[in-house]
C-alpha cells in the first residue's frame, strides 16, 4: 500500500520472487555483492520492496531513505553508511 488509500498495488508471490531474482541479477552485475553496503531513495511504491529484498538476496546491507528527505540528508546518510550503491 502507498501513501494514499485507494494506492494499492497487487502481486502473487511468484511475481515479487522473480521481479526480487530479476533486480538482484542487476545488482550483481553492477558488481554488488555480499556486504556492501546499498542506500535505496524510493517513495512508498513496489520497487522499494523489490529493491530491500533483492539487497537482502545477495546479502547486501540496505540502507531506506524516504523520499521525502532533502537532498543534504540524503548525503548524510550516504556518507555514514559508506554505500557504494544508490537505488533512486
């Protein structure tokens, strides 16, 4: 569910399982891999999702930054984290 009430989206469990699989296939070869560390800057939608498990997948550490933060959070977070990757 998003942010407003009628903002739903619906998906079978096989559907989440290969979209996670597909999203981790990238995250490998963007050269992620077992503890690096990966902040994610996405509103309440479904990649959000896909992107947390497909990070837990691989066994990458994810970091959420909601998208209602400002930009400069959004560094600070990056900077303490010590991410490699940003998921926008």
């Amino acid at each position: 569910e998003g942010n407003e009430p009628g903002d739903f989206t619906k998906i079978t469990y096989r559907e989440l399982l290969h979209k996670v699989c597909q999203f981790a296939n990238i995250l490998r070869s963007q050269g992620v891999k077992k503890g690096d560390r990966v902040s994610i800057y996405l509103p309440m939608i479904l990649e959000l999702v896909i992107a947390m498990l497909a990070c837990a997948r691989i066994g990458a550490l994810h970091s959420v930054v909601f998208a209602g933060f400002s930009a400069d959070s959004l560094c600070e977070r990056i900077i303490d984290c010590g991410c490699s990757l940003l998921i926008t």
